[in-house]
C-alpha cells in the first residue's frame, strides 16, 4: 500500500511553463503569468482539477537540461503525473527531434496524456499530422534567433567592441559602456605583478606576498566595489591568491592596450560549452585603451615565462602514489592532506594539510604533518585490534556494528535531508530572482549587459542545484543501504586477517576516511591523534580489550611510533 502522501500525488496534470530570454520579444502573450492563467483555465475547463505547475523561467527551448522540466519527468517516472499540458509545442522545446522523442516515446511509454492548448495537440485524440512540422518550425526559429545574435555579435566583434568583460586592472567608462578604462588601484597591482616576475619570483611566490599584504583577489575585489563578475558572494579568504590567476594575469594581451575578440567559440546555437578558439580565428586590435604594461615590458615576460620549467613533485621510484592518497583528512579544517616526498631526502614520504596558511595560503593554522610509514604503522595497529575484537567475540562485534549503523544513518539521513530542502528552496528563489531580472530588463531599469549578466549566474547557479539535488537525494538512498552492509565490512575484516600487507583496495574497503590532528607537546612528549573512519558504520568505540598495552614500532625510515589505543 502506497503512502497517503504519494496517493495524494497520483493522477497529477503537469502544467508546464517555459519563457527564455529570446521567447521574452515575442510579446506578453508568452509570459509565465498568461502562461499559468491559460493552462489552470483549459484543466479546470476539461475536468482536470487535479494540477501541478512546473516553470523554466528564463531557459532557452533548445535545452532540455532544465530544472522543472527534470523535476516533471522525474515525477513521471515516478507514477504521479498522468497528462502534461503546454500552451504550445514550443513551450516544451525548440529541439525538433528532443520535442518528437518526448512526444512519441517517453510520454505514450508512460501512459501520458499531452496537450498543447493552443497548437489543438491531444493524444487522446491520436496522432497530430502537424504536430511535427510545428516542431520543425520551432527549431528554425530558435536557430533564426542565434543566427541574429551570431551575426550581430560577429559585427560588434569586428568593429573593435570588446565582446567580453574588462580584466582586473580595468573598468567600463561610465560615460560609454564599450570603452576600457584604468581602475588605479587594481592596475597598481598588475605593475606590481609584472615588476615581481621580472625580478624572478615565481607565481606562487608572487601570489603568496599578495596574500601577505593583504591585497583583496580578483573576484573579492570586483565584490568589495560592487561589480558583479560572477564568482562566490562569500570568500573564505579573500586575500588568497592562485598561481593560476598570476599566470593568466601576466599572459593578457590586453594589459597593452589591446582588444582581443573572438577567444572562444561555440559549436552550435545547441551547443552552450564555450570552447578555445585557435589564435589565427582572434581578431586583434591594438592600442584601443590606454596601456597598463607597455608593450616591451609585456614582451620580456612572455620570454621569461617560456624559458620557465614547470616544476613537479617527485614521485616514488615505482611511479605510485601512497596507499593512503584521499583517505587523510584534515581534522581542523576538513580538507585532504596531500602526499609529498622530501626534496632532499628522497626516502621521506609525508602528508601534509592542502589548505595550510604557510604553503598553500589556505586558512588551516597548521601543518599536520604526518609520516607516511607511521601513518602506516598506526593503521596496521589499530585494524589488528579491531580484527582481534571480531575474533574475540563475533556476536558482541556484530551487535556493535548494527547499533553504530542504525544511529549513523538516523543521523546522517536527517543532515541530509536538511541540505536537500535548502538546496530546492534556493532553487526556487533563484527561479524568482531571474523572473524579477526579467521584468526589469522589461521595463528598462536593468540594461540589457546587466540582464544578460545576472542571467549567467543564476544559470549557473541553477545548474549546480540541478547537479547537487540529485546527488543529495542518491546519498540519502546510500545511508539507508548501509545497515545491510555490515556483512561486508566483516568480511573485508577478515581478509585484513589473511593478508601479510596492507594494500590500496582491502583500504578503501575497509576505511572511509581517516582524520588527522595536529601534533602536541616537544620532543618524547610529542603526540598526534589519528581517527579512523570505517565504511559504513563510521568510528567505532572499541571496548576494551587484551590490546591495551602501548606498543611501540620502528618504521621503515627508523622513526619509533608509539602507538596508543583510544
């Protein structure tokens, strides 16, 4: 028997709104407003009472990649949905054959009514012999539409208009948008970056002494004075530097003075992935806006950066990574510790904090400096006295196991489920925000530029949410398979037993994660905590047992590990 809440689901008529930006020139008559009013008057007409709207504001009909539009089709497949009603074909899409695919495969394979209303389409009526050309019709008019913008975008980009933003250093003249000028304090910091590399201080040096005096990053800084580039609102360190943004700022053109069009391109009005664009398609013109960097200073850099080797970290001997690579984590700060080997002394593997203050300028205080050997001996130990507390006592084990995965998943369940609905409400209001950046781009009071800004970053946002709902909905699916997995990780267990040396796979059966804290006290005081996070059940409490005594190995580098039980 089916819940009460799925039951009250079933029979749902799916009313289907979509309005991209290009649909907005065809008039009001295609706005979402109209759109519902149209579609809640003809279900309510024909006997339809039950109803869901599902809206795309603001997404193009040559996509079906759309959030709602997902949500329906999941919602099909799921048996609630039992007719789908458009104010028109093109309202489903502008992709002929995607159009036809849903029309005459997934919607009759799940026994959907469709309706578009104004197009006379019922299925129940059997087929539609215009329908297909309807569909043809729609996809030349979206391709018309991104052959206008195409060509109008080609003609600004040949008359010398820049076609993308201003770099960090420039600024659009408020007295003519299509014109570069210098933002001082930004431009300062691009001669400086330029002055350091020709001195011969590297990328990440250059961008750790940025970070030391407290130079805001790019993105931090367009935030600060309220330009909306894109990026997140919320910095965890504004001040943080990548090498990568040196190395793009040192390798711009346009720091000359230079405008450069056409660096990307993509392949079809279909096709929304932006690719690299060979240098003989770029249209240069140069000496457009007054220089940053002058021209030879430019070049001398560009000479000094082919001359530069990249440099690598040295791997083992046999062209692996550690056993534990992606296993250790930060306890402070929960990123991973990456895997080096000494520059000096080769023999010396050690992991160390990826967002550590000093080496990466992360925000992690500390090191965490960990031995890969006695990273290994620790684990070897602690997966003993856990494979001796099985063999001790099974039933008592297994007792363990299953109260320790029932708590877990509650637990779990309940912290995901909180991130999931957070995840559809921001999906919401993101879907009214953009509705709202439409409407005043209507009105005038949102420049086309700005609109089509804004746009950009809630499709992205949109795309994330779209990425992440699921994955958060597959996780909870995850933590309700793992009290049946408890067999497993018994059996992985007593492999461990069976087995001489630890290796990659018995690790990543056995464990999940392992956290690392940072070292305290000095010398023969010093002590650092390591925990174990197994797969499926999480940490486990050990009771005690004949393991209890510490034990002090002697790694392969001659490092002595004293190894206490928790």
């Amino acid at each position: 028997m089916q819940p009460k809440k799925e039951q009250e689901q079933l029979g749902l008529a799916a009313l289907y709104c979509r309005l991209s930006r290009d649909d907005g020139a065809e008039g009001d008559s295609n706005s979402v407003a109209n759109q519902k009013r149209l579609l809640q008057k003809y279900a309510k007409e024909n006997g339809l009472g039950n109803t869901r709207f599902y809206v795309d504001d603001g997404y193009t009909g040559t996509n079906f990649n759309r959030p709602s539009f997902q949500k329906m089709l999941e919602d099909i497949e799921m048996g609630y949905i039992t007719a789908v009603i458009v104010k028109d074909m093109s309202r489903l899409g502008r992709d002929y054959l995607g159009v036809g695919y849903y029309t005459d495969t997934f919607f009759p394979e799940h026994n959907i009514r469709f309706i578009a209303v104004n197009d006379c389409v019922d299925s129940n009526d059997g087929e539609n012999e215009l329908a297909p050309f309807r569909n043809v019709m729609n996809e030349m008019y979206a391709r018309d539409i991104s052959r206008k913008v195409r060509s109008a975008h080609r003609i600004r980009g040949n008359s010398g208009e820049p076609l993308g933003q201003p770099p960090y250093g420039y600024q659009k003249d408020p007295l003519n948008k299509k014109r570069w000028i210098i933002d001082p304090e930004p431009a300062q910091v691009v001669r400086d970056i330029y002055r350091m590399c020709l001195e011969g201080k590297g990328n990440d040096t250059i961008a750790r002494i940025l970070q030391d005096n407290d130079i805001l990053n790019c993105t931090a800084y367009w935030h600060e004075k309220g330009i909306g580039r894109g990026g997140k609102k919320t910095l965890p360190n504004p001040y943080r530097w990548k090498d990568s943004t040196i190395s793009k700022i040192l390798t711009q053109q346009e720091y000359c003075g230079d405008i450069i069009n056409f660096k990307t391109y993509s392949k079809s009005f279909k096709d929304k992935t932006r690719r690299d664009n060979p240098e003989e398609n770029w249209v240069i013109f140069k000496d457009v806006h007054e220089p940053i960097i002058d021209r030879d200073t430019f070049e001398q850099v560009q000479k000094k950066i082919v001359k530069k080797t990249k440099r690598r970290a040295p791997k083992p001997q046999n062209g692996e990574k550690s056993i534990f690579s992606d296993l250790l984590y930060c306890a402070d700060c929960g990123h991973k510790l990456w895997y080096h080997i000494n520059t000096i002394n080769k023999n010396i593997c050690y992991f160390s904090c990826s967002n550590y203050v000093k080496d990466y300028r992360g925000t992690c205080p500390t090191r965490h400096y960990v031995r890969a050997d006695a990273i290994e001996q620790v684990v070897k130990l602690e997966l003993r006295r856990l494979a001796q507390f099985l063999q001790d006592d099974e039933l008592q084990f297994a007792n363990l196991l299953e109260s320790k995965t029932n708590q877990e998943i509650a637990a779990e369940r309940k912290q995901i489920e909180g991130e999931l609905q957070k995840a559809i409400m921001r999906t919401e209001t993101v879907s009214r925000l953009y509705k709202k950046a439409f409407e005043k781009n209507a009105e005038g009071l949102l420049s086309d530029e700005g609109f089509l800004q804004v746009t950009h970053e809630y499709d992205e946002e949109q795309l994330a949410l779209k990425t992440k709902i699921p994955q958060l909905r597959e996780r909870i699916t995850e933590s309700e398979r793992r009290s049946a997995n408890k067999d497993k990780f018994i059996a992985a267990i007593r492999r461990f037993m069976q087995m001489d040396k630890l290796t990659a796979p018995l690790l990543r059966e056995l464990i999940d994660r392992i956290e690392v804290y940072e070292t305290e006290g000095v010398g023969k005081n010093r002590t650092q905590k390591i925990v174990i996070h197994y797969r499926f059940v999480g940490y486990i409490d050990i009771p005690e047992a004949p393991l209890t005594e510490h034990y002090v190995a002697e790694t392969r580098q001659g490092v002595a590990v004293e190894y206490i039980p928790a």
